[in-house]
C-alpha cells in the first residue's frame, strides 16, 4: 500500500477469507495491566493480580465477543487468536520484579511457542500503559522489546490503552498501531479495546497480503497533569477529545490519540503524548502536530474537575450544606490512581467534628484497608463490639493508625475486597454518626453493587468521603454535591510537593513556561515492514 492511498476506516470488518485472500491472520494477545504510583510504600504483587491464562480465558475478557453486536461478532470471526496471558490489577505501587519477569518470561516463551508453530501476523499488546517495575525505567518498553525479539519485525503489533499511560519511544518505536481512551471517566475502556483490536486484524490481513504499514507520528508535549485535571467532563480536555473523531475522518487518517501520561511515576517517559497512525504520511504528521499544538495552546487552562481545598475546608462546606449526600474525595490516597488505601488523615478528623460524634449528621469514611481490622469484625460478627486501630499499616504517615471503639454493622466476603466490614463508631456505648469500611483487599467503592453488598447505598449517608480522585459514574450520580480534597498520600494532588526529580524538564506544572511543539519534534516510523 502506497502512502497516497485513502485511509480505510474500519468500522465495518469481513472475514479476510471471504475476501479470497487466504486465511484468517493469527494474532497473539498478552499483557500486563496496571497504573503504578512510584510515590506509595505499597508494593504490587502477584496476589494482586486477576491472572488469565489460554486463548478461551483471555477472549473473555472481551466483552465486544459475546455481546451479540454484529461488529463484535465479526470481529471475533476475523482472525484467529491465540491467548498467552493477561494479568491486570487495580492501580498500585511499582511491581514487584520477580513477579513480573515470571509472567514475561511466561509471555515471551507461549508467544515463541505460537509463533514457532504457525508465524504470528499481528499481536495485540493489552496493557494499561502506566505500569512500573522495581528497578525498571520503562516496564511497558522492556516487555514489548522481549515481546519483538521472538514474533520478529514483521508481525504487526497493536495496542490499545489507558489516556493516563506513557508512551515512550520505545514502545512508540515497537508498536504499529497506537490508541487509547477518548474519556475519563473511561466510559469508553471496551470500545477502545475493539477499535484498536479491529485496527490490527485489518492491517495484518493487509500486511500479510503485501501491503505496506501505515505511517505512524508521535508528538510529546511537556505537560504532565492528574486526571482530576483533565477529565474529559470540563474543559479544556472535553473539546479537545471531542475533536478527535473528526480528524480520524479525513483522508489518510485512522486513528488520532492524545494521552494525558500518569502524573504519579517519577520517570523520564511521563508527560502527554499525541500518537496518529494512517495512509497518508504528510497528512498524519499535520495532524500528529496539530492535536499538540492545541494541547498545548490549553496548556494554562486545565483546572481541577470540582472544587477543591483542605479537608477541613471540604468537611467544613459539607457539614453547612443541605445537600445530601455530599461526597469528598480523599485524593491523595486514592487506590484507583495507586495510593495505598489506609492513610488516616481524613478518618481522625471526621472524628474530631462534633456534628458527627453526636448523631445529628450521618457520615461514612469508605474504605480503608486493613485485614486485621476486618478479620477481627468478622470474628466478632454483626452486633459485636470491640476495640479497634484502623489504618496505616501500609502508609504510616501521620496520624498513624486511629484507635477506635465500634459496633460491627455489615459484614460481607464475596466481592473483590475480600472480607469487608462496615463499623460503626462508638462514644462509650453510644453509637456516632460515623460508620468506617475496612476491607482486606485495597479496592474503590465505584460502584452501586459494592455498597448494597452490606446493606448500604451510595445515597444512605449525609456526607461520604470516599478514596477516589474524580468522581466514577455512580458516584457522580449519587452525589447531591461534592468537592475533591487536596489531602496527602502517595497520589497526592500537588505533584510539586511530591518531589519528582528524573522527569524531563522544563515541564508543566514544575515549569511556567514549555515550548511549543514544532515540525522537529515528531517521532515517525511505519510505511514497510519493520
């Protein structure tokens, strides 16, 4: 395929063999998920991990595959696709590097296999794009370098990732096909997965049968920002993701991404990224170059997605407000961006508020990790009462852990936190106003389901603070009102204080001032075989 011939945009996929064109391309899939802090004392293991294993496991994942949808369905029928292993996890601290050369050896050895057996024609690299390995700069480059060395450079290779991951040039440089989420919250995480899975089948069909790989450019601008930022529900992040559809449309264009990087991860690789792929060499760098320069142009703009002050100031605005529930994100130790789960900073003054203590506003602290507290509540079991130290037993910070009396109101150990228990803090024998969630496994209260596991709901409280950054749909949903905390934690939201020193500089928010993106700046590659 020349570099003047049209884009195909492939909303629509046959099987390539009912196009006489011989058989179905093999496409591999493996990958290792997970946003990693290298900010928080906690240490990702293997334990923390939802490990699939084989084609049939890994392919149900794919909710696109089972959902009826003619496009899935297609999709499904278009190649043939061998499974090797996937493990994701919610966001952490960096992974422990033994679990992770066991599972890339295991990556790197089934891929060999398949490959030795009948030659791979495409690999779908299934990663979030923020992972970090004790003792490695860049983990999503090291596993795609080990990943090339046994499929080879002719084997198309495609990946499809979190807006909140890295690309660096080496994983630039070793993947064909880049995209990633158009959202955040990521409503869009599936559809993104099928785009860039529907992308790869189509070009290693195409590849396979002598044509040419598209052209690909990458622009890095020196920003590096928290999604609370850069949540696509204000602007400036909603016009400019809103206006990536179109660009996709014009000729010789496929696919255009921006990512925002992952603020929380002390390495060169961190800061935004704008990846376009397409037929058309000259027409993918304009606009590789074009979706930088508006980046860039906003690179003053973006604002946190709520208001925002101390906690105090937060649980202050709650307690005078009538709307109800309020809700008051913990940011700082929010374990969906990687912070540990059990800072305590936001717990002991909740129970330092009078209005509180005496009943008069209900309020839950959701959730705290802490196995030894939820396995003494469940030992004591639903009514009992007893003496408890909550919290900080993975980041110690102060205060440390709180010593509280409680009355043991829910139980629960079906759902992905392990053994959960909800407390309902004591005065003497008097039950407050407060109830505390402490579970065994870190985890987010995201979603309706998780409450009604212990009787509660996301509407039942007067005021909620919760673990999290911006709110997730539910949440968002639930609350009357809200504000995000600027408190401390490994995920902290001034990331200035945070004390980051191998980023590339100058960078904003370290920085006042970075250069605009000019025609140098674009990384290119593709147009053959690699």
């Amino acid at each position: 395929m020349s570099a003047t011939t049209p884009s195909t945009h492939p909303t629509e996929l046959s099987r390539p063999d009912a196009r006489g064109s011989g058989p179905l391309p093999r496409i591999g899939i493996a990958g290792i998920a997970i946003e990693s802090s290298t900010f928080t004392p906690y240490r990702s293991s293997e334990q923390d991990f939802e490990v699939r294993r084989g084609t049939g496991a890994i392919l149900e994942r794919y909710p696109f595959f089972a959902d009826g949808s003619t496009s899935g369905q297609a999709l499904r029928e278009a190649a043939e696709y061998v499974g090797v292993l996937h493990a994701r996890a919610l966001p952490g601290g960096q992974l422990e590097r033994e679990a992770y050369e066991a599972w890339k050896q295991e990556i790197v050895d089934g891929l060999a296999a398949a490959h030795a057996e009948q030659a791979l024609d495409g690999f779908f690299f299934d990663i979030h794009g923020a992972m970090s390995v004790v003792g490695l700069e860049d983990a999503e480059g090291d596993l795609i370098t080990a990943i090339r060395a046994v499929i080879g450079p002719d084997a198309v290779v495609g990946t499809a990732m979190d807006l909140h991951g890295n690309v660096s040039h080496t994983l630039f440089e070793a993947c064909d096909l880049l995209t990633c989420y158009r959202h955040a919250p990521h409503i869009d995480a599936w559809e993104t997965r099928e785009r860039g899975l529907r992308d790869l089948v189509g070009t290693a069909a195409r590849v396979r049968d002598g044509g040419a790989l598209p052209h690909k450019a990458l622009v890095h601008v020196p920003i590096l920002l928290p999604g609370e930022k850069t949540s696509t529900r204000i602007e400036p992040a909603k016009s400019i993701y809103a206006g990536i559809p179109a660009i996709t449309q014009r000729d010789g264009i496929t696919d255009i991404s921006c990512w925002i990087g992952f603020a929380w991860a002390d390495q060169p690789r961190c800061q935004a990224a704008i990846v376009a792929v397409g037929d058309d060499a000259a027409a993918v760098d304009a606009a590789a170059l074009e979706l930088a320069g508006t980046v860039w142009q906003a690179r003053h703009d973006f604002e946190f997605v709520a208001p925002t002050g101390s906690f105090t100031e937060c649980l202050d605005r709650a307690l005078a407000s009538e709307a109800r529930p309020f809700w008051i994100s913990d940011s700082g130790d929010n374990p969906g961006a990687g912070g540990a789960d059990d800072t305590t900073y936001c717990l002991a003054r909740l129970l330092d508020r009078e209005e509180i203590l005496s009943g008069r506003v209900s309020a839950l602290m959701v959730s705290l990790v802490d196995e030894v507290s939820a396995d003494a509540a469940h030992e004591l079991g639903v009514g009992g009462r007893g003496e408890f130290a909550v919290g900080a037993r993975i980041d110690t910070r102060d205060p440390g852990p709180v010593r509280l009396r409680a009355e043991v109101s829910a139980l629960d150990e079906t759902g992905p936190t392990g053994r959960a228990a909800a407390l309902r803090v004591l005065e003497g024998d008097r039950p407050t106003g407060l109830t505390v969630m402490v579970t065994a496994r870190r985890s987010q209260w995201a979603r309706h389901e998780m409450f009604e596991r212990l009787g509660l709901s996301m509407t039942g409280f007067d005021v909620v603070t919760v673990k999290m950054g911006y709110l997730e749909p539910d949440q968002y949903e639930a609350a009357a009102d809200w504000l995000l905390a600027l408190t401390p934690g490994g995920v902290d939201q001034d990331l200035v204080r945070l004390g980051h020193s191998r980023i590339n500089r100058p960078m904003i928010p370290f920085d006042p001032e970075i250069p605009a993106p000019t025609r140098q700046d674009v990384l290119t590659g593709g147009g053959a075989h690699s």
